[in-house]
C-alpha cells in the first residue's frame, strides 16, 4: 500500500516560523515590521528559552490554517547562549509540522558606531565603555548564530527603505499580481543602491549640469530632456536598454520572481538618471507593465563638486 503524506507532513501545510536575530542597531526591528505587514504574526524580545511552548501547540485559524511565525530575539535576552538556541531550534526543524528558519541581520561595526552616535543610545553590552566595545563583545557573541543562520542580510549600506525591500522580496506571500518592477535613478557621487538588481551607468552622455540654464532643472524638466536626447549616442543606446529590459522581464517572471529593481545612474542623480528612468519607464508601460519609479536624489543641490570638479570635464 503506497505511503500518503500526512497534513502535518504537506509543504502547504506546515506552519512557517522564521526566527530573527542579529546585531543591535542592525534592523531587526525594521524586519519585523515588515513581516506584520506582509501578514506574519510577530513577537519581539522573546525569551527564547520559551520557544518550545510558545510552538508546542499552534493555533489554528477558522480556516484550519496556521499564520507564518516571526519571532524576534537577541543578546540581551536572559541567560543568552547561542550554542543553546541552535541545538533548540534544531529540535523544532525535526518536526514535520513545522519549516522553520533563521534570519540574522548584520552591520559593520562603523556603521553601528554611526547610528549609536546619532540616537545617543548606549550599547547594552558596552557598560561604562565605549560603543565600539560592546559592538565588537556582541559580534564575538552572535558569531554561532550568524554562521548557522540560513539568511544573512547586512545592512551596513542600507537606508530603512532598502532594508524594508529586502524583506519583502523575500517573504511576501506569492500572489498573482504579477512581478513588481522599480525603475528608479540614483547619483554616483552620493552612493551605490544597496539592492538593485540591475544597473545601468548614463555617465557616457553628456552633463546638462554643465550648462548653467539646466542646472537647477531635473530630468524631468522638458528642456533637460531635449539636451540629452541631442547626445548622438542616446537613442542606439536607450533602444538596446529597453530591449534588454523587455526581454529579461518575462524571464524574471518566469523564474518566479517576484519583484526587480532597475537602477540608472548618473554623477548628481538629477538630470541624466531621472530622464533616463523616467523614458524606461513609460516604454515599459506601453509594453504593459506598470513600474514604479523612485528618484532618489532628485532633491540634492546641485553642485559643481559632486559633478567633478569646478570645471566640466
């Protein structure tokens, strides 16, 4: 007689649990935001010597089906041992009822030294000492957790926008609206995207910035615009962008990804980017997609500084 799979033991049915954990000042917080809004019950600072109770018997929804877990904790919880909480969480995996893993998030200890600083907060494990003390006993403390962990997302170049990305591409439920594309323009000089997927430099056309009427314009400015499109390499070259674009898209799509993010970059982030993602965007909606665009530094000053120099190149 062939073995069936119990409802215990169906992917479908088994109740996800992701326990969340890292650095202080590294995200965690932001992380678990997200995921309440994405549907997942959540808990913070929870003693994780409880975990075994707190999962012994889920509940149930009037569906019959159990809501994803998100469980937040981290070294300031009592008695803290990491080597403790893996061989716990270990005995959790074995059930069949169960798919449980591990998100750490991470930071360098510059960057936590930053964000200390600027909340005036003092490190828990760092006493009567400086920051970086208690952030270099704590990274000595979660490394167990940080190399078993079955995702690791460092945080150290990521704005809370970034960061809120990042777990939404990978936790949001799939669902049937299709993928979702950003378009989105960036400066250079002011730094990297931390989570673009795609990324196209437009430092090879030439700078409206250097033209002292369309300075103070954006990309978005029609007169910014017509300066570009007068650059004789602009049209082969946004012609091979956007038909690159059309073409991974559907590829995306059909690997089951849910969302992409296409970044354009210039010096500043205000002219050459924006004109350039605001084109791909439109021509990715008469192909029937609806993209999202963000401009990041559409706002900075603009300044000869961040475009080089004093002087045009």
């Amino acid at each position: 007689m062939p073995n069936r799979q119990t409802a215990a033991e169906s992917p479908e049915s088994r109740q996800r649990v992701l326990l969340v954990t890292g650095l202080l000042g590294a995200g965690k917080t932001t992380a678990l935001r997200v995921l309440e809004d994405l549907g997942w019950e959540t808990i913070d600072n929870f003693p994780i010597r409880m975990l075994g109770q707190l999962i012994g018997k889920p509940a149930e929804t009037a569906e019959g089906l159990r809501p994803p877990l998100a469980i937040g904790f981290d070294s300031r919880t009592r008695g803290f041992d990491p080597h403790a909480i893996i061989d716990r969480v270990k005995r959790l995996a074995d059930r069949t009822d169960l798919e449980v893993s591990t998100l750490f998030l991470d930071c360098s200890g510059q960057e936590l030294e930053r964000r200390y600083n600027e909340t005036r907060r003092r490190h828990p494990l760092a006493a009567d000492m400086p920051a970086a003390s208690g952030i270099a006993a704590e990274r000595e403390l979660m490394e167990p957790l940080r190399r078993w962990a079955d995702m690791v997302i460092v945080t150290t170049d990521m704005s809370t926008n970034d960061l809120q990305q990042q777990v939404r591409e990978r936790f949001a439920p799939v669902s049937d609206q299709g993928m979702t594309i950003t378009v989105s323009s960036f400066g250079f000089s002011r730094g990297m995207p931390p989570v673009a997927d795609l990324v196209f430099d437009m430092r090879f056309l030439d700078n409206p910035h250097w033209v002292e009427s369309l300075r103070p314009l954006t990309g978005k400015d029609e007169a910014v615009g017509a300066h570009i499109r007068q650059d004789p390499a602009f049209d082969t070259a946004f012609a091979q962008m956007r038909d690159l674009l059309l073409t991974l898209i559907p590829r995306y799509e059909a690997q089951g990804k849910a969302y992409v993010h296409i970044a354009f970059g210039c010096t500043g982030g205000r002219h050459r980017s924006v004109f350039t993602a605001e084109q791909i965007g439109e021509a990715l909606r008469r192909a029937g997609y609806a993209p999202t665009l963000h401009h990041r530094n559409l706002g900075s000053r603009a300044a000869n500084i961040v475009e080089g120099g004093g002087n045009r190149p």
